[in-house]
C-alpha cells in the first residue's frame, strides 16, 4: 500500500524541532562556543522563518506545496548535520577538547554556509506566495536550492503565482510565462508538468467570467503537448 504523502505541518513540523534542538543543545556546547552560538543564531531564525511558513500554509485557500515540500526536506538534512555537529561540542576537557576545536573549524563553517543557504531559501518561499508587497507580480529571484537549474525557480514562482495569486492580472501574467518557458523546449515543459503546472491551469481555464483567463490557460496547456 501506497504511503500516504505528510501533511504541509508536518513536514514543518521537522525541521522546526531540528532548529530548536540546534539551539539547546549550542547553550548546552562545552567547545567552540563562538561557533555554535553563531550555529544557534542561524537556527533560530530559522525557526522563526519555519513557523511563518507554516502560518501562510494554514491560511491558505489553495496552497502550491511543491516548493515548500522539497525546501523543508532540504532544511532538515542542513539541521540534521548543524544538530551532530554541536552535540560534538559537550565533551570532556583537556587536550583532546582543544584537538577537536581546531578539527572542527572548517566543519562549523561548511554548515554555517548550509544554514545561510537554508535561510534564504525559505525567505524566497515566503516572498513567493506573497502577492500583495508588489500588487501581485511574481517574484523573480534565485533561491540557493535552484542555483544549478535557475528554471526550476521560475516554474515554481509562476505555478504558484497561477494557483495562490488573488490578483486576476498576476495570474493570467504567470500562466503566459508558463507558456512561454512550455515553448522553450520540451524538458522545460516536462517540468511544468512534473512540478504540478497542470491542475491550476485547468483552474484558471474554467474561469467563466473571464475569458481572457481561459484563453491564456488553453494556450498554455497545448503547449504542453
């Protein structure tokens, strides 16, 4: 039997306790105490970005969660190592205390660079599903997450723009760049598909009231084929 998929509060639920445990257990660090203190600032920003992400997903009428899915799993795997890396720090003294701060600069670094990265990939997420800072343009951005392939930032900015934006405008706007990127090639088209373009276009093609959004939403999905 098929596993069921986790709900949106739960996969946050996650890597907000990762951020809290990094946090107690840095104030708990009997070395490298500069160093895991900056590691408790990182997480617990983290925090607080988490628990907005989590309120928006509650709020929202109709939420697009592919993006927020595959961020939140990325968090987790940069806390997860953030977490046994200052658990390490509560140890006993003496030389082997002053041995293993010495080795272990260049690990607090790397996953400090992590949490940056992890940061700011949830305040793009957040940026993303808000349509009201900008009279509902869509964000166009580069998380970190998306660095290799910039394509897979747009694709999820404007799917989410199509399904979430209140403005009747912002949506017609993402469903054409939908269209045009469709136009491009077939794998960026592959990926709308896969990133789950489909079902709110079709949203947007049954908008009676407004033709023009139908019109957008078909020219869109026959471009797909």
């Amino acid at each position: 039997m098929e596993e069921q998929e986790k709900s949106i509060q739960e996969e946050l639920s996650l890597p907000i306790l990762l951020a809290d445990r990094v946090i107690k257990s840095a104030q708990e660090a009997e070395s490298s105490l500069a160093d895991c203190a900056e590691l408790a600032k990182q997480a617990h920003k983290l925090s607080h970005q988490l628990r907005c992400a989590a309120r928006l997903a509650a709020a929202a009428a109709s939420l697009y969660d592919r993006p927020l899915r595959r961020i939140a799993a990325d968090v987790s795997k940069n806390l997860e190592r953030a977490l046994t890396l200052v658990r390490k720090c509560k140890h006993g003294g003496g030389v082997l205390r002053h041995v293993f701060a010495i080795t272990t600069t260049a690990d607090h670094r790397k996953v400090s660079s992590l949490l940056d990265s992890s940061s700011a990939d949830v305040a793009w997420l957040l940026s993303i599903f808000d349509f009201d800072s900008d009279g509902g343009g869509a964000n166009l951005s580069l998380p970190p997450i998306a660095s290799n392939d910039p394509t897979l930032a747009f694709v999820w900015t404007y799917i989410a723009a199509v399904q979430m934006n209140h403005h009747h405008r912002g949506r017609i706007d993402a469903a054409n760049n939908l269209a045009s990127l469709a136009r491009d090639n077939d794998l960026k088209k592959k990926m709308i598909v896969e990133e789950g373009g489909v079902p709110p276009l079709l949203k947007l093609l049954k908008e009676r009231a407004s033709p023009e959004s139908q019109i957008v939403a078909a020219g869109a999905l026959l471009c797909r084929e």
